[in-house]
C-alpha cells in the first residue's frame, strides 16, 4: 500500500470518527435539553394541581358541597319562589320583659376572638381552634416554652405580636371602663307585643327566601375574595405539602425553595431559600386563585438548586452508552491506524530483506559463475597455479553462500524458539579475547584499533559457547562496518556477584532515537543512503537480543548520531 492511499484512509477514518462523535454530541446534548424542557413542565403541572386544589378549598367550594348534602337549601337555592299572598291580621297584647340596663350594654364589651389569619396559622400546627377562640384562653393555652416548640416564621410572629397586642388592649379598657356596682343590672318594661296571623305555607315561603338571600351574600363574598390577603386565604404548610405530594408523583424527589410572590413585588419565603433573587428571576411561577374575578395577582414560584443533577440523572444510561461506544470506536480507529502504519513498516522491511539478500547471493554466485567459466578454458584449467586459485575462491564463495543461508534459517528457528542452549561452564575473558584477536586483523586494515579493558573478578560464566561466541562477533562486525574511518573500539568487562557486564563502544555514524527503537526488529538496518556500502540482512541484532533473553540477560544501547553507539549486554552467571 502506497504512502498516499494509506494517508487516504486515515483522513477519511478521521472525518467518519470525527462526524460520528459530533452526532453523538448533538444527540446527548437535545437529549438533555429535552428531558430539562419535560422537568420543566412537570413541575409547573405539579404547581398548577396545587394551585387547583387550594382554589378547591375555598370557602365556595365548601359552602357549595355543604349545599348539595343539604336536600331543602338545595330546593331553596334553584326552586322557583311563588309570590307570597297572605292576609296579615295584627293583633297587640300587653308583656312584662326584663332586659339589661343601659349602663351595663354601654360598658359590656365581648372579648376579643382569634383573627382568622392567626387561626389558619395555629390549626397548621395542629392546634384544635374550637376550644381557644378567644384570645384570652389562647394566651393561658399558649406558654412561653411551647410558642418555642412551633418555629414561627418572621411574619407568623408578627401576627402572634398583633393578636398580643388586640388582647391586651381589650384587658386595659376592661381595667379602665366605670363600673357602679349599686345600679341595677335589668329593669322591667311594660310593652305592646303584636301578634301576627301568617299561614304555615307562606312561612315557609319566606324561610326559603331568606336562604336564597343568604347564600347571594356568601357568593358575593367569594367573587370579593380575591381583595382579601392572601396569608388570610392560604396554609403556607399545607401549600408546601401539596406541592411536594404532586412532584412526587411525578418522580420529582429533589428538595426545592419556595416563595410567595406579593402583588407588591415582595417575596414570602415558604420554607429555607439561599438567595431570593435566584428564587425570583429563575424559578417556575404559578399564579394563585387565577379565577378571582376581583383578584390580586399573586404567584407561586419554586426554584431547584438540584435540577441539572435531575436531568443529567434521567439520561445517564444513553449517556454513558454513547460514551462508551465513542471510545470503543476511537480505540477501534487508532489500534487500526496503527496496524496499518506497522503493516506498511513490515512491507518496507520486507522489500529491503529481499533486496539485501538478492545482493547478498548475487555477489558470491556471480563470482563462482566467473570461476567456472576461467576453469572451463583449456588455456587456464591446465596451469596448476590458476586452477587452485578459482577453485578456493569457488570455495570461498560458497561457503559465504551456506554461511547467509544459514543466517536466514536461524532467524525462522529464533521464531519458532526451535532452539535448545547447551549450557556449560566458560571462561568469558578468554572467549573475549579470542574474539577480539580475529576481529583486530580486519580493524587494524581499516586503519583503527580496538581495546579491550578486562576488569573481571570472577570470569567464569554459564552459557553457550556457539550462541556468546556469536553474539560478540554480531557486536564487534557492526561496531566495524558502521564505522566509515578508522574504527576505534573498545570492550569493557565488568562484573558483580551475580552478573557479567559487556560494553562494546565506538565512533562511528550513530543512530537517531527511531533507529535505537527499531534496531533490534527483525530486517531492519539502519539506513546508509543510497550507497550499500554495508553488507547483511538485518538478522544480527535481532538474534544477539533473541540469545540473551534465552540467557536470562539482556542488552541496551546508548547512541548520538555521527558519534558513535554504545551496546550494554548483561548475562547471569549462574543459569
């Protein structure tokens, strides 16, 4: 695959990964938005049935349900009324009747009552109102520890404090008011009593007249309502209950601030409320008794400090999903990419194998092609001299030949681990110092020098000797082929109680830091240009780090490009 299809397909992967999360983020986001939009409305539902079911318990609608349980108002109420036709006969008698003195109906004045504000607010705590009407049992009711145990709001106590002062007021009249003892409390008067003849019909015609009127005025009175305060028509408790009843069933459990919005812009805390403006300017309203016809607009409002925590609660599983399959398909997209950039590197290290190895054949067979045509001429195959020469080079040749077949071979047995160490005991200084005798022939023609620096106590290791003969001479080629000048190297031996430690160095061209990645894959070598200048297939390395790990070692290597590489190799001493 071509550089430019490959950059192909990741643009298109990127633009299809890229649109699908953008999707995806479109649809998490209306998602949201949707199920804030149903939150919303759930909640003004909830305060609309409140708002019914207050308007509900009216006094209309109880005197309306009291009405239809009561057979003769109801006849009074829609009957037609027949026009009353009676002779009235007036006849008078003389009555003797006690009454109260005028002194006394002068200075008598009833005791003052619970208003019906205040009523509302102390059967909200449950008080039973029908035994403390008047304000004076109230007060010997109410003591100071107990008025502590209610929790009156600011504005509750305000009207405890009117309702102090009424009593107290009504207490200081009583006290001041003239009172003489000597005046007789009644006196008896002499009057003219009359005394009618109505028949039992028109009574009754009159007595449903009567309620018919009564129940004009009533009505009259709820149409006027509406004029009234609405703390004198309203349960701030029982609004609060009623309201969290409806949320609840409508899977709204989040707790809430609530308000009463004045018709003269003040707010009535219900309950505790962090910042009223939050309360005013962001939560939902309803207005109070909408069918007043002679109303003030007053409005419920309710704010939750929780509803983003709400909404995001109700869409957490498509949520999450769509996370989740976002990163399973970003995972998916970068692990292909990778594949193929790692494909594409195996076919480039492929291509340069079977290019090196092509040339690697070529030369020797080449060679040994022109040694059997020089042998085949009559002139040259019968001088001796000529003769032994082509045939060590055909000889030369081919062991070069069996030697790089023998190397691809052993790079398919290091896959296949289709090997078995023969582990004996060794002296390392000695197998160092061998290697580094053959190698300094081939260093010295090039000009360099290599040194070897032993400072091992204990040179005796356990390993194989074909296998660490190997890997030194793989080191010591590369360190001598990637040195373009003179080669100049040096072998440092250390060790511990444990471990031997090798350090090969030299100051050849260096590697960069993807070089030093990739030196030990298999066929990969590092780039010379266009001049193949450096023999071999790219297997050395590969099978030096494949050697030591069987050996429970390892290697690592330090380079700077154009000052040479440095190569650490480890190896147990016992295995």
């Amino acid at each position: 695959m071509s550089k430019s299809n490959i950059i192909l397909i990741v643009v298109l992967m990127s633009l299809a990964s890229f649109g699908l999360m953008g999707f995806q983020f479109y649809w998490v986001k209306n998602a949201i938005r949707i199920n804030r939009e149903r939150f919303d409305q759930n909640v003004y539902q909830a305060l609309s049935s409140t708002v019914d079911e207050l308007e509900k318990g009216e006094t209309s609608a109880a005197f309306y349900g009291y009405m239809m349980q009561d057979s003769i108002m109801s006849r009074s109420l829609f009957e037609k009324i027949d026009p009353i036709d009676f002779d009235l006969t007036v006849n008078s008698r003389r009555t003797l009747r006690s009454r109260p003195s005028l002194v006394d109906s002068f200075f008598q004045e009833s005791p003052p009552r619970v208003s019906q504000t205040f009523r509302r607010i102390l059967e909200s705590r449950g008080l039973d109102m029908n035994q403390l009407e008047e304000l004076e049992s109230f007060f010997t009711y109410m003591t100071p520890e107990l008025a502590s145990k209610m929790q009156f709001t600011p504005d509750e106590m305000e009207v405890l404090l009117q309702e102090k002062e009424r009593q107290l007021l009504y207490l200081s009249q009583r006290e001041n008011s003239p009172r003489k003892p000597n005046v007789p409390t009644t006196e008896q008067i002499v009057e003219m009593q009359p005394e009618f003849n109505i028949s039992p019909d028109a009574l009754e015609k009159v007595y449903r007249t009567n309620i018919k009127i009564d129940f004009i005025n009533k009505a009259w009175e709820e149409v006027t309502a509406g004029q009234k305060a609405i703390l004198d028509r309203l349960d701030t408790a029982r609004v609060r209950q009623l309201l969290k009843r409806y949320l609840l069933e409508r899977n709204i459990s989040e707790e809430f601030e609530l308000g009463l919005l004045k018709d003269d812009g003040l707010l009535l805390p219900i309950g505790p409320v962090k910042q009223q403006f939050v309360l005013v300017q962001q939560g939902i309203q309803a207005r109070l008794f909408p069918n007043d016809i002679f109303g003030k607009e007053n409005f419920l409002t309710i704010y939750f400090p929780e509803k983003t925590n709400h909404v995001i609660r109700e869409v957490w599983l498509p949520i999450s999903s769509s996370i989740v399959f976002i990163v399973v398909i970003i995972s998916c997209f970068i692990y292909a990419i990778k594949v193929i950039i790692r494909q594409k590197a195996l076919s480039d290290t492929k291509n340069d194998f079977i290019n090196n190895m092509t040339h690697e054949f070529k030369t020797p067979l080449a060679t040994v092609s022109l040694a059997v045509e020089a042998l085949q001429d009559p002139e040259l195959s019968s001088q001796d001299k000529f003769r032994t020469r082509y045939l060590g080079i055909i000889k030369d040749e081919n062991k070069r030949l069996v030697s790089q077949v023998e190397n691809v071979l052993q790079a398919a047995a290091l896959d296949k681990k289709d090997f078995k160490l023969k582990i004996e005991s060794l002296n390392l200084a000695e197998i160092l110092e061998t290697t580094v005798d053959h190698f300094g022939l081939q260093v010295e023609k090039k000009g360099g020098q290599i040194t070897f620096i032993n400072e091992l106590t204990e040179p005796m290791v356990q390993g194989d000797l074909f296998h660490l003969t190997h890997i030194f001479n793989n080191l010591l080629d590369n360190a001598n082929k990637y040195s373009p000048d003179s080669p100049f190297i040096t072998i440092v031996a250390k060790d511990n109680t444990e471990e031997v430690f090798i350090t090969i160095k030299d100051e050849g061209i260096g590697m960069n830091k993807d070089a030093q990645r990739k030196i030990f894959d298999k066929f990969y070598r590092v780039p010379t240009g266009n001049v193949h200048d450096v023999k071999g297939f790219g297997l050395g390395l590969s099978y030096v780090k494949a050697m030591l790990e069987a050996h429970k070692g390892g290697i690592q290597v330090s380079s700077e490009l154009g000052k040479g590489s440095s190569f650490t190799i480890n190896i147990p001493k016992k295995q």
